[in-house]
C-alpha cells in the first residue's frame, strides 16, 4: 500500500508505504487501509478534505466491487475509514491514469493509453481526458487481449495473453523456466546477451506490438505512454517495440510511445485527484504541479 497527504496546491506533504496483509483476508485488508488513511490524516493540519482510494478489481465510485487478489466483495467506500470526510474510489490502473492525464506525461491530451507493465499488465483508456470504465468496469484489460491465440496459457484461464508474455512477471518466469535457473528477473534479461535472453525479450516486444497496434486501429489514441518497471529498461524496450508498431501499422502513423512522467507515484496521485472530487472540488487539478521528490518517504 502506499498513500500520502497532498494539499491543495499539489504539493505531497507526507508518502508512505506499508505492506498489505492479504494473507490475513479481505477484512484484515481493510482495516489496515482505514488504519493507514487515519495516520496520514494525523500527520496533517486538521482533517483532511476527503480521501481518495485506487483499488484494484472491480470499482465504482461508491465501492469495491470485486478483487480477486484481495478477496474482498462490495465494499462500501465508507467501509475505508472510520473519519467523517467524503471517500471516492477508482481502479488502480485507470487513477494512475488519470493522475498521468492531469499531471503527468498525457497532460494537455484528451485521447491516450496509458499502459504500466509490472507484475501483470493493465491499462487505462483516457478518452476525452477521463478514464473510460466501459459498461460494467473491466475496460483496460488490455493484458488479457490474446496475441499469440495458440499460445501459453494465462493465469486468468485464457490462452495466449499479452501478459503472459510481457509482463515484467512473465519475462523472469519464461527465461526461468527455459534456463533452468530460478529467481530471474525481467531486468536481468533485457539485460543478457544469453540467446535464451535474447528470445524471451523478443517475444515480448513481438506481444506488445501485436497489442499495441490493435490498440491503435480500434482507439487511435493521440500517444501510447508507458509505465510500470518495465518501463525503466529505456531504449531496450522503447525502440524494438515503436520499430515493430510502425510496421504493423502499414497505412497509417504509428502513435509515439512516451514514457510516464509518475511512475510509482501516479496511484497515489491520481487518488488524490479523487479526494479532491470527493470534497467537490475538482478543479484544482489541473492547476497543480507536483514534485513528488521533495515529500519524506517512509517505507
């Protein structure tokens, strides 16, 4: 979990992170966050406005609906916190996304994908400078498009999925299991000159611009930003991935690929933005400009 104290101007007065205690069950979980919310709020000057919560699964503004990591079922937003201030939730993803919107990479663009790779691969739609949910909240879930359809089977049942093959997850474990060496991670193959390496990334970046260029055909989003860790492999994941949609794209430009200017803190950021909405003052956002670097970070 991470979450901070933000103020109007924009400004992180306060990030931490703690860790989640799944392993204890849904009700565990969200004792802990109303624990964790209650101790920012303490850090600052009086209560704070409101209090904004990106979720994974399933979400509504008024709940969490459904996380299959977490275990939890319709949770009220109230649930979150025992203090007397207005809660909005939002999907994890797509409040990145929003906060990249408003403040980050995408700011001043009404139309992009803004894609994190880490652990698995999610991504959310900004359309008309809104995340789009779709029209029962799974929109985004562009890791489980199939680009290999004869492929590997995924966790979530399926075959062939983007993030069986791109996730950063995904890169570590296939190199792993075709090595025969264990506890590899993405970085290390990007990395390696080994041939093995050398494949497993090129299906990778083969995946990602099978997905990326259906993306682009169906959406025509103005740019393609790029987050997550994986992100952080530069030129080693930018250019093979931008050569290989350009060529896919054969009557039309390819989008430039971008990458994020939030990184892990996009979340936290974009969930203020949501506390900001929750009080019924949403026009602060765009207005504000954030230097994450300069809040304490206590982990």
């Amino acid at each position: 979990m991470k979450g901070g104290l933000v103020s109007d101007s924009g400004a992180v007065l306060l990030s931490e992170r703690r860790p989640t205690p799944r392993a204890d069950g849904p009700e565990a979980v969200v004792t802990a966050i109303s624990d964790f919310i209650s101790h920012l709020a303490a850090a600052g000057d009086g209560a704070p406005a409101g209090v904004g919560l990106a979720v994974p699964g399933l979400v509504s503004e008024d709940a969490a609906l459904y996380a299959a990591n977490l275990g939890w079922r319709d949770v009220p937003a109230t649930d979150f916190t025992t203090l007397d201030i207005p809660v909005m939730l939002g999907h994890d993803v797509r409040t990145g996304g929003l906060a990249e919107s408003i403040l980050g990479a995408g700011r001043g663009l009404s139309d992009f994908l803004f894609l994190p790779i880490g652990t698995g691969i999610a991504g959310a739609s900004i359309i008309r400078g809104e995340p789009y949910g779709g029209s029962s909240g799974w929109a985004g879930e562009i890791g489980h498009t199939p680009v290999f359809p004869d492929g590997e089977q995924c966790a979530c049942g399926q075959f062939g999925c983007l993030e069986t093959y791109a996730s950063a997850a995904s890169v570590g474990r296939r190199y792993s299991q075709r090595a025969g060496v264990e506890g590899v991670k993405a970085e290390q193959v990007v990395t390696s000159d080994d041939p093995i390496a050398i494949e497993v990334w090129d299906e990778a970046v083969e995946a990602l611009s099978l997905a990326l260029a259906t993306y682009t055909l169906l959406l025509d989003p103005s740019v393609i930003v790029l987050g997550g860790g994986l992100a952080e492999a530069g030129p080693a994941l930018f250019d093979p991935v931008r050569t290989r949609l350009v060529k896919r794209l054969a009557f039309r430009e390819a989008p430039p690929l971008i990458p994020a200017a939030l990184g892990v803190d996009a979340g936290m950021l974009g969930a203020a933005l949501l506390g900001w909405r929750a009080a019924g003052r949403p026009e602060l956002g765009p207005d504000w400009t954030v230097d994450v670097r300069s809040a304490p970070l206590v982990s």
